[in-house]
C-alpha cells in the first residue's frame, strides 16, 4: 500500500478536486430532497395515486442505503477514481432517463438506479477530500465535506419549489445533467486512487454476502418508508418484509463473519469508538432529517404555507451551519476533544426542539422560527465533524474506509428511521389529542353553545339556510378540534426528540477520543 502522503494535493489541484467532491456529495444529498415538493405535479402528470408515487422517493433511498456499506469493497475492486467516475456517470444519466419517463414504474425504476449511482457518491466524496489534505488539515477538510452534507437535505426543498414553480418537474432532474458531466471530467483528470494490491477474481467474490446485504436493507427500507401507509404489520408485504429484514441481517452477519473475503468487514466494529460513532450518527441523521421533513410539513398541512415558502424557512439555519463548519475544523486541529463538541450540539439541538414545542400554534409566524432554526443550525455544525473524527479517530488503515462506510449507513438509516417513526407518532398522537378534545367539548357548556351559534349566524348571514348552516357549524367545529389536535402532535415530536438527545449527552461525554481532536488519519478511507 503506498503511503498516505503520497494522495495530498497542493495549491489549484486541491481546490479543484475538493469543488468536485462537494458537487458529488451534493448531488446526492439534494436529490434525496428535492423531489417532495415535485410530487402532487408529477402525480398529475402520470395519473399515478398518492401510494404510487410515493415510490418516487422510497426508490431512490433502497438503491442508496443497498450501496453505501459496498463503497469501501468497490472502490478496491476497481479502483477508487473508476469507481467514483462510473458512480456519477450512471447518477447523470439516470437523472436524464428520470426526466424522461413517460410512466409511473419507468420512473420508480430509473429512480432506483440512481439511487445506486449516488450512494456512493457520499462516503467516496468524503474519502477524497479528506486524503487531498495533509493529516494537520483534516479537521478542516471534514469541515468542507459536512458543508454539502448538512446542508443538502436543507437545499432541495427550496430548489424544487422554484424550478416546479417556474419550470416543469423533469428539470428537477435534468439540472444534475451539466453538474454530472462537469465532475465526471474533473474527476478522471485530478483525482487519483490509492493502490490496493490485488483484485479479487469473479469466484472469491462475496456474492452471496451482497445478496443478504440488498434483501436486509432493501426490504428493511421499504418497511419504514411505507410502514405508516400500509398500516404496518397489519399489512401482508410489510409483514413478510419485516421477516425478510431480520433473516437478512442475521445471515449477511454470520456470512460476513466466516467468509474469509467479506464485503462489508463488520469485525471493525469491535473498536469502541466506531461503535459508539455509529450509534451517533445514526441518532444525527435522525434529527436531522426528522426535523428537515416535521418543520415543512407543519408549515405546509396547518399554516398553509407553499413548499417555496417552506423552504426558504430553512435557508437561514443552512448558512449557520456553513458558517459554523469551518470553525468546528479549527476547533478540533487545536486539539478540542470531540466529545465535548458532540454534547455542546446535542444539548444545542435539545433546546431547537423545545424552542419548538413552545412556539408552535395553529397560526404561528414565519418571524417565530427564525431563531430557533439558527440554533438548530449551530447545534448540526458542532454534530457533523465531530461525529465523523470521534468515530474514525482510533482506526488504523483500511479499517477507515470501512468505518467511514457504517456511520454512512447508520445516518442514512437514522434519517429513514426519523422520518418514519415521526410519521406513525404523529398520526397515532392525532387520534389520542382528538379523542381527549372532544370529551371536553361539552354540548351543555355556555362556550361551546355559544361558538356554534356564532358560527351558525355567520353561514347564515352569507345565505345559507338554517339546517344546512348548523351542519357547517359542527363541521367547522371539528375541523377546529382536527386542527387543535394536530399542533398538540408536532409539540410532542418536538417535545421528545429534543429530550432523546438531552439523554444522550451524558453518555457522549463519558466516550473516550482520540488524543489530536482532528487530526484523523484517513489514509485508507474508500
């Protein structure tokens, strides 16, 4: 193996290969995003139902989670650059295919391939920037790579409310099209691989491992993205997909664990530092992706807000984050423990989310959230890089590619997890609120007597007859408790996701870490 200097860039080559990492990690990252806002128009357009569609983004997160543990395995195979290269190639072109497809499963399809395309974007993006920089450097090279990654999921959103606003859907994907093409030049011109010695032959090669490893995470993912629609395990698929998953994960383990060349070496998790750093990405992507998809849909279901308006909400949080990026990489080249930065951004995100809990009504202003979100993105810039060197920080060699490789996995799940278990809580939360406001709504009451009438007088007033108004009235009435019942459920999302990482931030503290706060030696990252 040759030595990790030898991968240090200098002067334009650096910058330019660091631009084309972050491109790619972009990519990737927005594109998990952008199509939400796009969904209802390219629902009309292919005269697909809400279930159908909803495929468009559970697709896309099977490919991705399927391929990112393979990254560090691939990359060795057939070469880091070549990888990386054919990674954005099939990314752009399925991009252009997705733009192109003239029926709902033609999209779910070229979906998926992307999806494939642009797991391995993340981890490899990371790798490359963090070998471009001398070892005294990377606590800021990870500082530059988190900027793409917190950042992406905030970007789409806003992107996507203006080119579906302005435009027609297909350009959301069509505008991957002249970036792809760009990085796939860049790419084969400046970035270089490490040597690894020998490829594995056709017949050594972990098949089996890889097909264990695609029924775990695959049937695991379509269990969260789809669980709440399907009513769970009530549903037959979600049931035999649930089973799937867990035989899944337990042969692709025992695989990996005799196989004398696995795929994935899931031995490297037996450093402890690695299994915590997991642990906590997997908790980040979590908050982080929870909160990205609870705030917008608070925003667009009860205060009537448009996805761009939605959001532009989150763009303030998105530049405290890029501002707090570069600061965090100082902090931890000084030699500033991670672990203490960890807690100081869980307790961070802890008092974002009670923030919420406090401020949210069924008709709070845009002028609320404002300081709130710059906490919250304050609270993402001290989680990022920290998370990332903590759990690199005592690996050695090749085992830092496949470290690099589990925690993103594990944020990739932690956002599929979030999104997923929010959805049920806050749809289970709905019917308890609603049930506990309509026993207090007392039909003898003076106040609820008066309101009815009110409102009865009122549809009156605008022509309508008595019986009919009455009926409106009671409708109305409902709608309010419906209404009522639905901010009580965002403040308990708020509520408990801010103390999940209150709980956490003992036990962060309690982590040993490297004794260089930064200074991780990623030489043999893929």
């Amino acid at each position: 193996m040759i030595q990790q200097e030898s991968l240090v860039e200098y002067g334009a080559r650096r910058v330019i290969i660091t631009i084309t990492a972050i491109l790619c990690a972009l990519l990737e990252i927005v594109d998990t995003t952008i199509v939400n806002v796009a969904l209802n128009e390219m629902r009309g357009n292919m005269g697909a139902t809400l279930s159908e569609i909803g495929w468009v983004i559970t697709a896309y997160a099977i490919g991705n989670v399927i391929i990112v543990p393979m990254t560090s395995w691939l990359s060795q195979q057939f070469g880091r650059r070549n990888y990386f290269a054919v990674s954005i190639i099939i990314f752009t072109i399925s991009s252009f295919l997705c733009g192109n497809a003239e029926t709902m499963w033609e999209l779910v399809l070229f979906r998926f391939i992307q999806g494939l395309g642009g797991g391995a974007l993340l981890v490899t993006s990371q790798t490359i920037i963090t070998e471009s920089y001398p070892p005294e450097k990377r606590g800021m090279a990870q500082a530059i790579y988190g900027l793409g990654v917190i950042i992406g999921p905030t970007l789409g959103p806003p992107l996507g409310g203006y080119i579906v606003d302005n435009f027609t859907w297909p350009y959301i994907f069509y505008i991957n099209i002249p970036i792809g093409v760009v990085a796939t030049l860049l790419t084969l011109q400046f970035v270089r691989s490490p040597q690894y010695g020998e490829k594995k032959a056709a017949s050594e090669i972990d098949w089996l491992g890889i097909g264990f490893l695609a029924l775990a995470v695959g049937s695991l993912q379509y269990v969260l993205e789809r669980g709440q629609e399907d009513d769970w395990f009530n549903d037959t698929t979600i049931l035999i997909l649930g089973i799937a998953a867990v035989l899944g994960f337990f042969f692709f383990i025992w695989r990996e664990l005799v196989y004398k060349n696995p795929i994935v070496n899931i031995r490297v998790l037996s450093n402890g530092n690695l299994r915590v750093g997991t642990l906590l990405s997997f908790l980040m992507g979590f908050g982080l992706y929870g909160s990205t998809f609870i705030i917008p849909l608070y925003t667009q279901s009860l205060l009537g807000w448009t996805a761009t308006q939605s959001g532009m909400l989150m763009i303030p949080a998105a530049l405290t984050t890029a501002f707090m990026m570069p600061i965090i990489g100082k902090l931890l080249e000084k030699g500033v423990p991670q672990q203490y930065l960890v807690a100081a951004g869980m307790f961070l995100f802890f008092v974002f989310c009670l923030w919420g809990y406090k401020i949210i009504t069924p008709d709070t202003g845009s002028e609320a959230f404002f300081w709130m979100l710059i906490v919250r993105g304050i609270g993402m810039g001290m989680l990022f890089i920290p998370i990332t060197t903590l759990s690199l920080s005592t690996l050695q060699g090749k085992q830092i590619g496949e470290g690099a490789a589990f925690t993103g996995m594990m944020r990739q799940l932690g956002g599929s997890f979030g999104v997923a278990l929010i959805t049920t809580f806050v749809s289970r939360r709905n019917e308890l609120h609603r049930m506990d406001l309509v026993s207090k709504l007392d039909s003898n009451n003076p106040a609820v007597i008066n309101r009815v009438n009110a409102t009865m007088a009122s549809f009156v007033q605008k022509g309508m007859d008595l019986k009919k108004a009455a009926g409106s009235a009671y409708q109305s009435l409902e709608l309010s408790v419906m209404r009522q019942a639905t901010v009580l459920s965002y403040m308990d999302v708020f509520l408990y996701l801010g103390l999940l990482f209150l709980v956490c931030v003992p036990f962060v503290l309690m982590v040993k870490g490297s004794k260089k706060g930064g200074k991780v030696d990623a030489s043999a990252m893929h």
